[in-house]
DNA sequence: CAAAACACTGACCGTCCGGTCGGTCAGTTA
DNA sequence: TAACTGACCGACCGGACGGTCAGTGTTTTG
C-alpha cells in the first residue's frame, strides 16, 4: 500500500509517475524546493496530490529522486568529454566549450545541481560533490597536469585551480546571464558561443607556458 | 499605527528593530527568502511577530529594507576602489583581490545579493543590477576600456566580457568554495590569497596584449 | 501634566502546507 | 469468477504560515 521501490528509474513507471517526475524537475530548479508545494507538483502533472504519495514517500523523497536521476543524466553526458586525444590546448578548449554547451541543453538538470551544490547544507553538497561534480573535476585536474607535465601549461600554477577556472567561467556564465542581460555593455550574454571562444582564449593565453602560446591577436 | 516611513536606514532605528534587521538578514541570507519564517525572525531578534509588523508593513517589505542596505552598504564599499591612478595591470589586480575580499569580509551581505541576482525573477534582477551591480560593471568596463585604448588590453576582447570574467571568478570562488572544499585536489579553497594571485596572473597574462605582458614563471 | 506618538505584545484569523485515509476501479492471475 | 494488486482520487487532519487587532506601557511634546 505504501510506496516503497521508487527511484528504480529504468523500470517501468506509470504515465503519472513520469508526469509527476517531470513537472516536480521543472518547479524544483525553477522555484526550489522550499517553494515549491505538493499541489503544484499535482496540478502540474494532472494527478491528484495522493498520487504523489503512492509513488514516493515525502516531498523530501521526490526531491532526491529527481536529484538522482539528474545527476545520473549529468555524468553520463560528462562521460563522452574525456579520452579526447588532439593537442593539450584543443582537449580543453573542446571541452570547456562541450562543458557549457551542456549546461545550456540542460537547463532545468543544471539550475537544480547549481542549486543544491552552492547553497545545500554541508551533507548534501558533500554527497553530489563526491558522487557527480567530483569525478569530472577530477578528470580534468588529470588533464590539466598531464599538459604541465608534457611542458605546456605553465609550471607554477595549480592544476585543479586552472580546473576550476575553466569550469566556473562557465557555470558563472550560466547563471548570470539573467541578470547580464540587463547590462547595456554585455551584449555578449546573448552568443554564448563567443562568449565561450574568448573566454578558452584568454584563459589559454594565460594558462600555456610561453612558447606553447599561439598568443590572440595584437 | 500602520507602519509607513520605514527604510529611512539612516534616521534613528529603535533597539527592536535593529535586531530585527539584524536577525532577518542572517536568516534570508542563510535559508533564503521562502524558508525563513515571521515567526523565526521575531525569535531570532528577541522580540514579538506583532512588533515586526509594527515596522515592516509585511515580509516582502522586510525583504526588500534589507536587500536595500545590502545594496547601498556593497556600492559604497565598491566606491573606494575606482580613481586608482596606477598602471593598468595595477589597477585590475588591485580592484580584483579587494573585490574578492569584499565578498568574503560581507558574507552575508554578498549571499543576499548573489541569491537575489541569480535565482530571483527578471523584475528584482533588473532592479538589483541597474540599482547596484550596474554602476560597478560599468566603471570596471570603462578601466578595461581605457587599457585598449591605451595599448595595453589586447584589442580583440571585449571588454565587457573581460570585465565578466574577472568579477566572475571572484565570485565563483566565493560561492562555490563551500563545495569545493570536498574535493581533495582543489586544496586552494583554504587560501582565497593565493587563489586571487594565481586567478589575476591567468587572467592578466591571457588579456594584456603581447607587448605587455610580463608573464608568469616559466 | 495631559495628550499625542511610539514601541511593543498576546491572542487570534483565514489560508495553505505536507501528509493520511478510506475507498474506487481497471487489469492481472488462478 | 473470485481474489488480488497497483494506480488513482476526494476529503480530511494538525500545524505552520503571513498577517491583524485591541490594548498596554513608555517616551516625547505642546
């Protein structure tokens, strides 16, 4: 009588257990979990607010449901990034780009992890640090010294702050836009695209040891 | 007896509603907007539900008194740091590691503000930029501005995008560094000096046009 | 020194919240 | 056909929510 397997997310769900996964997903990122109530998730998917309950628990376990699930999709598409086997330079230019590319496609999966990575308690960050973020972060700490120790990224920096860099250009990208686009002058919110290329620009210009640097124009 | 100046920030506040401002801010700053209570506010502050009513005419108000002597408290920290009359690369480097410094010293000031700005809706995000962020970006823009006209910020960045860059690594840093500190490698959370130093060496090296460039070891 | 103004409170209101309960109904299985 | 199961619903619960109000002291002021 009880809702009791859930979150077994590759077996079969009933039309309304999809619904009701999709509608929360959207509210979630959008409105965050606080502000989100059972009966709009209900209204939302076209269920009654009971049937909520017979497929998950609580609020709360709808909530990690989703966080799963998203985390599940997020990694999975990170997965295809790495193995790259170009040039030093090209390997993260390509997947800074993929990186925000990805962000954008996903908004409402990325809204959510954002959400809960930076303003979550200490357990919840901790737990999706270490079971999602953590693993490409550490993929590309690896590339980053593999390419310090081949002689092409500069020798005095940190390779997981270069990682970091790089990868918070981006998600800094993501989540500011909204409020970049009220600034006259940053007209460049609205082609991520170059915003991406000159920001892997800059960043290799500064990051290559000298005589690696294709140096921008001028 | 309906509460109506209000936010006259500088005329003379009862005790009450000092703690009242006090308290509240700690709260939305921490739980955001949707979490925090009435009823924990006047706990917090040590005084009735009613009395917040007696000087907030409701809960967006008190929202709204705080977010603005967040505002005003940020820009005029912010107005001390343009008309340094420094070389240009002085100028960015000192501008960016007191920005970085501002953030961490105000904690919940700039949590208040990063929160509204990212996840509010477009109305307040507008407000808050034009408001407060604008006027900043705006002189950061015009010192990136002036450094290509004088030769000495490549000519092929946008300086807009520079300017985004930069701010946006700061703050970054600031937000993320809670979940950063679980990943083993990114040991430089725990040294926002040294993480400013490295980022501006990037940053400056990556942006300064060839002639410039002092560049990093190696 | 009275009166107006202010700071403040406890009790209360209607509403919405997360969650529960008894029950219906279509579809399997035996 | 009878027993059983899982999807689903309307009505309801206690409690917390934002907000109100009549009233009590305290301070300022004409």
């Amino acid at each position: 009588m009880r809702a009791t397997q859930a979150e077994n997310s590759s077996l079969r769900q009933s039309a309304g257990e999809r619904a009701i996964l999709e509608a929360a997903a959207w509210l979630f990122s959008e409105i965050g979990f606080d502000g989100v109530s059972m009966r709009s998730v209900a209204e939302a998917a076209g269920v009654s607010k009971a049937n909520i309950y017979h497929h998950f628990e609580s609020k709360e376990a709808l909530y990690l449901a989703i966080l799963h699930a998203s985390a599940a999709e997020l990694s999975a598409l990170v997965e295809n990034l790495e193995e790259s086997s170009g040039r030093f330079d090209a390997n993260i230019s390509e997947f800074s780009s993929a990186h925000l590319q990805h962000l954008m496609d996903n908004e409402t999966t990325s809204r959510l992890m954002l959400r809960e990575a930076f303003s979550g308690d200490e357990e919840r960050s901790r737990m999706l640090v270490e079971r999602v973020v953590g693993g490409t972060f550490e993929r590309m700490v690896s590339i980053f010294r593999a390419g310090q120790e081949a002689g092409e990224l500069r020798s005095d920096l940190d390779p997981a702050l270069c990682a970091t860099l790089l990868m918070g250009a981006d998600v800094f990208f993501f989540q500011a836009r909204g409020a970049l686009k009220h600034i006259p002058q940053a007209g460049f919110v609205r082609r991520p695209g170059r915003f991406s290329e000159q920001m892997i620009d800059v960043m290799l210009n500064g990051m290559l040891s000298k005589k690696q640097r294709k140096g921008g124009a001028q």
